[in-house]
C-alpha cells in the first residue's frame, strides 16, 4: 500500500489509456512522454509491437477502454520489482477478461509492462523474455 499513491494510479492508468487510444487510432508510432524500461521499449513497446499487439487485441476484443482503478499488488520476492496497477477493462466483444495490470517499477516510475488478467488478484508471474 505504501507505493499506492495517487499521483502512481493515475501515471499507469493515463498510460494503458494513452495506448489503447493508440491502437484505436491505428498510431503505431514510438511512445511519447512515458519514461519506460529499456527492454520492454525494445521488446514490447516498439512501433513494430504496437501494431502487431493493437492488430491482435482489436481484432479480439474491439474498443479497449480502461475503466476505475481495482487494486494496487506489491509482490513480496526478491525477483520481483513491480507495483501492479489494476484497472477495471471494459472490452467491445467479449466480458472475458476484465482487467488491465501496469506495472511500474517500484522504486521509480518507470513503466514495465501491461496484460490483461481474468481476475483482479492476478498470480503476477514476470515472465523471461525470448532471445
């Protein structure tokens, strides 16, 4: 709770809207005004992963909307250096999956990674990316 502040919720809520905006705008362009880790940057947020992830997604769910803040999660492991930022997900096709998780780091704000969980006490698992 301690890294819940409000200042925080309202970083990963305006960046899961700013991005799902991106996709409903077809801008795959590189992502602005976000301070970002540098490998989700390369791997996850390039201009190249924007449009496959945002011509995947919409293609699933339709209009992705990022609705009220849920829950706030702080993993307590070594491995683990995230503050999970969950919001209500309000998907055009489906009720399926229902929340939007931003990870920001812990000990800054800097933007790790987005999903979207069926549950809003997700099991946050970080997973290694492929070489």
């Amino acid at each position: 709770k301690k890294n819940e502040s409000k200042e925080r919720i309202e970083k990963a809520k305006s960046f899961a809207e700013y991005y799902y905006n991106k996709c409903d705008t077809k801008d795959y362009s590189e992502i602005k005004g976000y301070e970002m880790d540098v490998n989700a940057k390369k791997f996850g947020f390039s201009p190249e992963e924007i449009e496959k992830y945002c011509n995947k997604k919409t293609e699933r769910y339709g209009k992705i909307t990022v609705g009220q803040f849920n829950n706030a999660v702080t993993v307590a492991r070594p491995t683990d250096f995230y503050d999970y930022f969950i919001f209500k997900a309000n998907l055009e096709k489906t009720d399926s999956l229902k929340y939007i998780v931003v990870g920001l780091y812990r000990d800054k704000d800097i933007i790790g990674g987005m999903r979207f969980t069926a549950t809003a006490h997700p099991k946050l698992v970080r997973t290694k990316k492929k070489k």
